[in-house]
C-alpha cells in the first residue's frame, strides 16, 4: 500500500511530497521529497497521523443539545450544573442495553472515524443491568463496545471502570447500581476475564486497560487495588481528577488531602497513569502529577459545556505530566477544537497569547494520545508505527489560503472536524472523500440510535 501526501506533519516540521508506504497494519517507510508516485494514493492536503481521543462516554452522545437550558435543582439559578445534567445523563444510562448500546456506540464510533480519529479510550462503566444484576455475560456492555468500534472501524482502549458509590460514604442508588460491582475485588475478577478473552479472541483492534471513576467512587482502601491490577498488567489506568470543586471539598473532609494527594498515597499515579480533567488543583497537586510523570487528559469542550472550568494545562506540562485529548461527553466530536481550545483557554485566563505551538497540541492529539490509551506504536508518521493516515483539507473555506509552512497551524487552529477528507486505520481506508465506507449513512444511523435511547416510554 501506497499514499502520496501533498504534505505531511513528521513530528518535528512539515514536509512536503512524502511517499509513505505499509504492509498490512504497519508504515515500512516515509520518503519526503518524492515528486510523484504513479502507484500510489494521492492525498491532497496535510496529512496527520491518526488522532486519539483519550476520553470518551459514547452514550452520553444522547444528551447533545438536549440539556442546553434546564431548570436548575431547588435553589439553583436557571440553566442548572453539572449535577443537573448529571441526572438527564442517568436517564439515558439507565434505558441501554447490550445491543441499543452497540447499536449508539457504532454511530458515535463512525462520527468519530469521519473526525480523523483512529483509536478512542472509552471509559466504560455501564456495566451490568437496571438495578445492578449482571447480564448472563458480565461483560457484555463492555464487549458491545469492542464489537462497536470494530464496526466502525477505529481500535479502542476499553477503560473498564471500577464505580462502586455514589459518594464517599454513600451507597450507590438509582441508575447506578449498574455501574457497581460490590466491591474492588470483584471488579478485579470481572476485568480479568475480560481482558483474557479479549487476547484469546485476538481482537487487534482492541486492548483492555482500567479506570477509577473519581475517589467519590472508589473508597480508600479499594483504591490500591484497582491500581494493582493495572500495574500488574501493565495496562493504561484512568481516573477523573479534581473536575469539580465539589469533589475535593469531599475529599478534604473525608480523608483530609486531595484526590491528587490521596491517589499518590494509594499508588495510582505514575506514567501509565492519565487523570482525566485536572480542572482544580493546588500548586501541589501540579507538582505530584509532573513528578510522577502522570498523564493529563484535557476535555475542553466538556469542560466548557459543563461549566467546569479551565485546567491548568501549561503548568501541568511544564511540570512533567503529558497532556492529551478528549472530547468525553461528545457536546461536540472535533479534535481540531479541542486542541486549540488549550490555548484559547489559556489565552483567557491569562490575557496572554503563545502557551503552545501547533506542534505541541499536534503531538497532544496524536502520539500523546495514543500513549495515554496503551498504543505507543500509534500515532506517529514514521516505520513500524501503525499505519494511520488523516487526511486535513486545505483547500475549504476555513484553510484556504494557508501558506504550506503554516499548515499545521492551519489545521490546529483554523480546520474543523468536516475538513477531514480521508482516513485509513492500520493501513484499511476508513474515510474516502469524507464518506465513511463502513457505515453507510452516519448521520441516520446516529439519529437512529440516538432516538431509541431518549424517546418518552409509551404510556
């Protein structure tokens, strides 16, 4: 297999006219400067490697538009919080099934196939039946999504997620009693057989790693062990961090740290780790987190819908914890926006412009990304990495007229996800012309899905 791209981002610069050739899943060579290649592919416009969304709830894809303006709970101005919006979520949560699921998350998955995402971390904790009993295969959520993303055709991370209160100290109620599973040990037990039949199978496009849904979720002593397992396998470990004000006014009354301070102790950060968010941290929770060389996942779109805030993400790089992308909630599936959104942020808190190059946030939603989901062969245009190609228009009324020394800023700040034209995912072309060639009608398919899950019950 063969693509010539007009240009292409190496990692350190652009180059322009480079031949890049695979076989089967794998790049073999890269070759800037090659005038023509009659046999191969052309592919006009800036070619990227695959992006990686490091943070995803594909069913929460529901919920867009849908929770724009709602009432606030009692004693709550109007427009509501993140905790009302977490209560619509619930809803949705609590209506799935293995194969609504599959059916959603495949939709989800092709939208974010025709974004130039190659491979997305699903962070996976809707796990057993309405009110918690678990399906004859435990796993069968969890293997709705493998089935999901293979259809779509992108690899997923599936971050199986232990959850097991709804608060420090309070049981898990409601809708969330399908996340649970009683106990550290027995999501242990879940997981592992999981992750075995997922290598028995031989499902190339998928590995198994963990999360720690918050420390609201987890209690102390059950921390160490979700943190174990991960070590132990040496597999990607998740946790949303610090993503409320809330959450650390709990923590601080519950075990008299931080979460960052408590999961330290627990032995949960280190370089295979990635907290999702790292909204509001101290001075010393930055510095735990670049010490430990643990990384950031960043949701900007997220963090804004939700009105969560902006994270310290310059200060968190600058202290030693790689920063990736996620688009975790789906308000909107656009790599380009999150990545600049990292800056644009910054540039409001600070009034200032510059904090990151179009490179740096390049290597955000591409290598670091795919890092963060346990692909480290992913995510670089180079021999022996996997052979995933975007490829970024720059002829569309947002980047026309981007000299090609600018083109990657071009793409990071100018180009939306509708300016991806083509996708190939370990070396199979996934996006052709910006149509997908696996899902027929992405659009149906997500009105489809989408609709089944929200539609009132009959009465």
């Amino acid at each position: 297999m063969q693509w010539h791209a007009q240009f292409a981002w190496l990692g350190d610069g652009m180059a322009a006219d480079v031949l890049i050739e695979a076989d089967g899943e794998r790049i073999t060579s890269v070759e800037p400067g090659v005038p023509s290649a009659p046999h191969a592919q052309r592919l006009p416009g800036l070619t990227l490697p695959g992006l990686a969304n490091g943070h995803s709830h594909a069913f929460h894809r529901a919920l867009r538009s849908r929770v724009q303006a709602p009432e606030g709970r009692p004693g709550e101005k109007r427009g509501g919080s993140f905790w009302t919006w977490r209560e619509q979520m619930y809803q949705v949560a609590d209506r799935l099934d293995p194969d609504s699921y599959r059916a959603l998350a495949t939709a989800v998955f092709a939208e974010m196939a025709l974004a130039g995402i190659s491979c997305v971390g699903e962070f996976h904790y809707l796990h057993h039946r309405p009110g918690g009993a678990p399906y004859g295969d435990p796993n069968a959520m969890g293997e709705a999504l493998i089935a999901a993303a293979s259809d779509a055709g992108i690899r997923i991370t599936l971050l199986d997620t232990c959850y097991l209160t709804g608060g420090i100290g309070r049981p898990l109620t409601g809708p969330q009693l399908r996340f649970g599973d009683g106990t550290a040990g027995n999501w242990v037990r879940r997981v592992d057989s999981l992750h075995e039949e997922t290598d028995k199978a031989g499902r190339l496009h998928a590995r198994v790693g963990a999360a720690i849904h918050s420390v609201r979720a987890v209690p102390r002593e059950q921390l160490r062990a979700v943190a174990a397992w991960a070590k132990e396998r040496r597999a990607p470990l998740h946790v949303h961090l610090s993503e409320q004000p809330a959450e650390n006014r709990e923590c601080l009354d519950a075990y008299g740290m931080t979460p960052t301070r408590l999961l330290a102790e627990c032995g949960a950060l280190g370089a295979l780790t990635t907290a999702v968010h790292a909204t509001h941290l101290t001075d010393e929770d930055i510095g735990l987190l670049g010490t430990t060389m643990t990384g950031v996942c960043m949701c900007p779109t997220t963090e804004r819908d939700l009105a969560d805030g902006i994270g310290p993400a310059r200060a968190l790089a600058d202290a030693g914890s790689p920063i990736c992308l996620g688009s975790d909630q789906h308000a909107v599936i656009d790599l380009f926006e999150e990545a600049r959104a990292v800056e644009l942020d910054e540039r409001l808190r600070t009034r200032a412009r510059g904090h990151w190059t179009a490179g740096e946030l390049l290597a955000a939603a591409t290598c670091d990304g795919h890092y963060a989901l346990g692909w480290p062969e992913a995510g670089r245009l180079e021999p022996g990495a996997y052979a995933d190609l975007v490829t970024v228009a720059l002829d569309s009324v947002r980047t026309a007229g981007a000299l090609p020394d600018h083109a990657a800023e071009a793409a990071v700040f100018a180009a939306t996800a509708a300016d991806v034209r083509h996708v190939v995912v370990s070396g199979r072309p996934v996006v052709h012309d910006g149509r997908h060639l696996l899902v027929d009608d992405v659009p149906a398919a997500l009105a489809e899905a989408v609709t089944a899950v929200t539609r009132p019950d009959p009465d």
